[in-house]
C-alpha cells in the first residue's frame, strides 16, 4: 500500500497547522485508488512529528511512503532537515520505500495553478 | 492593461527570493494574452516592496493590478499586511483596480497538483 505523508513547517498558529490538517484531509478525498493512506506530518511545533507520521503510515500497512514537503523554497528544511529524518526511518524500516516528491514550489503545474488564481480575479 | 503581481515573504536566505523571481519569469513566459505585464514583490527582507511593485506595474501602463499572495497559509501577513500595502496604493491610485487572489494555500487546484508530484514518484 501507498501512503502520501504531506510535510508542513508547522507553525505557532494553530490556525495555520490547521489548515495543513484540512487540506490533508482534501487530498484523501481527492486521492482515488492512488494512496491508500492520505495523512500529515510536521516538521516542528505541531504533532505529528516527520518520524511519527512515517511510522503511522507503516503501521498502517504502507510499503511505500511519498513524502511531500508542503514548502516553498528549497532551504534548509527542505535541502537538509526532511531528507535527515526521512533517511533514519528508512534506514529502520528497509523494506519499505520512503521517496521524497519535489516541494511545492518546484512542483510541476505550479505556474498554471498561480495564473489560473489570478485570472479567475 | 492587466498586471500579475506575485507577492513572497522575502527571505534573508538570497537563493529563496531568486526561486521566487525565477518563478516570475516562467509566469511571465506562461502568461500569454492574459497579462501584459508579470512581476514579484516582496513583503520584507528583500526588494523591491509591495508599493514598489504595484507602483511599477502602474508605471508600465496597468490600469488593472492582480496579487497574488505566495503564501501557504492564511496568517496575519495574508491578512492583514498585504491588504493593508495594497489599500494604501489603491488609495494613491483610485483609477487602478488593484485585487488580490487567493493565496496559494487557498488556490483552487492544490490538491491536485500535490497528489500529481506525489504520484509521480
């Protein structure tokens, strides 16, 4: 089974780790036979933590764990602290793939996705 | 003439806000008839500012200005900051329909370009 981890920042703001929760819970709706298991991690200051979000997905059955950081540019957290996290539970868990998605920004369709906004203005 | 100004946080971080004006310029590449002009601006830490950038889309000749906040999450910056700069110019400029679209956390469209980076892991 195929699990889609989205990986947000996490924030002070409830409000803002929030909104990652309901937009996970849109990409599950949305996500048809492509993942069996839709759900969220955060990298700080909110639960659950990138490590925990991977283990749910592996309990949950995943031998396959796309993670999807939910950030804008490639820094530090994107370059270094997801992919840090990501290689100690693969390397506890070697039966299962865990790969990493491009970020947001560099996701394909991006340009479209931003022009369709502003034309719909 | 209808102008799409694409509005980032600014980063200290230099590669980030050149991510943010290559971006800019696949947009302006992708924009077709739709916009005669497509810039970025930024609302602190790096150049130029938010009335800097609606001032130059006016100085090129728009009569119609698009913002379009590069933003995951509705917070105060979405919604105070940038409504706060951009009255201020529509105040300036009462002849200019200045707008601002959703946000990108809030773009119609999200989940599926999220689930399609996913899926083509």
């Amino acid at each position: 089974m195929k699990a889609l981890l989205l990986v947000a920042h996490g924030s002070r703001r409830t409000a803002s780790n929030e909104e990652v929760r309901a937009l996970t819970r849109r990409l599950e709706g949305q996500a048809g036979d492509s993942f069996g298991q839709v759900a969220c991690a955060f990298l700080e200051l909110a639960e659950p933590s990138i490590p925990d979000g991977i283990e749910a997905c592996i309990d949950a059955g995943a031998d396959q764990v796309i993670v999807v950081p939910y950030f804008l540019s490639a820094g530090r957290h994107v370059a270094e602290d997801i992919p840090a996290e990501v290689r100690i539970k693969q390397e506890q868990h070697p039966r299962v793939q865990i790969q990493i998605a491009p970020y947001l920004g560099a996701a394909s369709g991006i340009e479209t996705l931003l022009l369709d906004a502003a034309r719909e203005e």
